[in-house]
C-alpha cells in the first residue's frame, strides 16, 4: 500500500526515470507555489514513512534526497516572495512575518 502511494507521489512530482530531475520554476502566483509546496511536503512525508519501513532502499533514498531539495526551493521561493514560512527565514529589516494571513485563517490555506 505504502509502495503504491509512493509511485503515485512520485509519478506527479519528481520521476527522474523520464528526465524530470530538474528543479520546479517558482511561478510567479504564490498560491500556486504554497499548493505546491503542500504536495511536496506530503509526499516526503510518505517517503520518510517508506523509509522508516526500508532504510536501505536506495531508490527510495534518491527520492528523498530530491523531495528535500525540490522543498527547499520551494520554501526558499516563499520566503524571498515575502512569505516565509517561519520566524527564522526573515532576512533584512522588514518584519514580514506577521504580514499577511495566519496559518488559520481561510486565506492562508487556499
């Protein structure tokens, strides 16, 4: 079931089998990137998980390495758009952090 999930994350996100190993291009609509973001996370979550049950799955392993990244650019996106996703990735002397929704509002979440 785990293995089924994980060929279908990796089927709609990263499959370096047909030469999709490249990083995703920030669109410039940020809720475009945040439902992104979203879809990322959830699927190196389930890696995590697959690999908690098979750590010495290096197929599995590649696939972390490059969720990790790919969400990593994703939340760098984010934060250099002026909506970073902790207290800790705001740079300079604007204090971004408290603009905009928070996380339990509506608008923060569609």
């Amino acid at each position: 079931m785990i293995n089924n999930r994980m060929n279908r994350a990796r089927q709609t996100l990263y499959n370096p089998d047909n030469g999709n190993s490249s990083m995703p291009q920030i669109p410039s609509n940020v809720r475009a990137t945040k439902e992104k973001l979203q879809k990322v996370s959830f699927a190196l979550v389930e890696a995590v998980l697959y690999l908690d049950a098979y750590p010495n799955c290096e197929k599995a392993k590649r696939y972390y390495a490059e969720l990790k990244k790919e969400r990593d650019a994703l939340v760098n996106a984010l934060s250099k758009a002026g909506m970073p996703m902790s207290a800790m990735q705001v740079e300079g002397n604007d204090w971004v952090w408290t603009k905009g929704p928070w996380p339990w509002e509506y608008e923060a979440n569609v």
